[in-house]
C-alpha cells in the first residue's frame, strides 16, 4: 500500500481541522438568485469518462439502476462552489459503478466526498467547500466500517479517473 499523496493529506487534514463543524444542506426549494457557471468544473463534468446522463431533479442523486444523475438547478444553491461539490460528489457514485468497487453505503458516503473533494481542489473550489466537506466526511464516518486512509485512496483513483489525469504526477494543492 503506498502512502497517502498531498491531495489525500489535505482532505484528511481539513477534516480533523473542522471538529466542530455541522453539514448545512447546500440547496433549497427556492431560488437563490444567479450562481455562475465555473468554467473549470463545467469542464470536468462534461470531459468525464462514460458520463452519466443528466437531468433536473428535486435533490441531487446518483440512480445506480439507470446511471443517471438528478440536479437541482445551479440557482437552487447557495453558492455556485457547492453546487459543483454537489455534482462531483453523484459522480463519484457513479465511478463507484463503473469501477465495480461494491462499497458498503457509508464508505460509499465518504468515498464520494473524498472523491469531490480531489475535484474541487483540481477546479479551485474547495476553500468554500471544504467545511461543508469535512462536516459530510465526519458524519459519514460513523456509518463506515472502513478506515479513511484505505477509502482516500480510492477516492484518488476515481478522481484521477473523473479528471483523467495522470496517476503518476501530483495534483497541485
């Protein structure tokens, strides 16, 4: 097993910085006026690999059956970050799919954020995120099984594969 990478440090660094910290729900009923678009994770989400198809929802969920993911629109959040975090974190449940990983759901959970996580590093999103994240992850963890480190590190693998970078070289932090 080789040791956890920079990106990997990071999310669990923020983590246990964040003790505190409560998961808020990031979107609403209502319209919070006009989030812009990131050109940065517009780019990932439509350069994914085997994408899932895409399509206005109540709440955002990955659909195992179907592999399609359901979004509220951009305006229904907060901000436009958490959107995004959002949106790369059903991604992540659908590269569980494709990787055949048969996580158990609260690995699965932290799986996705660790994995969104990565991806709002690579996109310049996860200062706004990452409280938001940390919160998510900590309460996760009480349903997982399975120690973080071992799940960091396959949240690198599907983030590598979500952003089709090389495995070999570092993202910067």
């Amino acid at each position: 097993m080789r040791k956890l990478s920079k990106a990997d440090t990071v999310v669990v660094t923020e983590l246990m910085a964040n003790p505190g910290c409560l998961w808020v729900q990031p979107w609403a009923d209502h319209n919070y006026g006009p989030n812009k678009k990131i050109s940065a994770c517009e780019e990932v989400i439509l350069n994914m690999p085997k994408r899932p198809l895409v399509r206005v929802g109540n709440w955002p969920r990955y659909n195992f059956a179907l592999d399609i993911i359901e979004m509220p629109p951009i305006e229904n959040f907060y901000s436009a970050e958490l959107y995004y975090a959002s949106f790369f974190h059903e991604l992540a449940h659908a590269v569980a799919r494709y990787l055949d990983l048969g996580l158990l759901v609260g690995v699965e959970e932290v799986f996705a954020d660790l994995t969104a996580h990565l991806c709002n590093i690579y996109t310049n999103i996860a200062e706004e995120t990452k409280a938001n994240t940390a919160a998510y992850v900590r309460n996760s963890m009480l349903l997982s099984p399975t120690p973080l480190g071992e799940i960091a590190l396959l949240s690198r693998t599907a983030a590598n594969y979500m952003l089709k970078t090389d495995t070999k070289k570092e993202p910067e932090c």
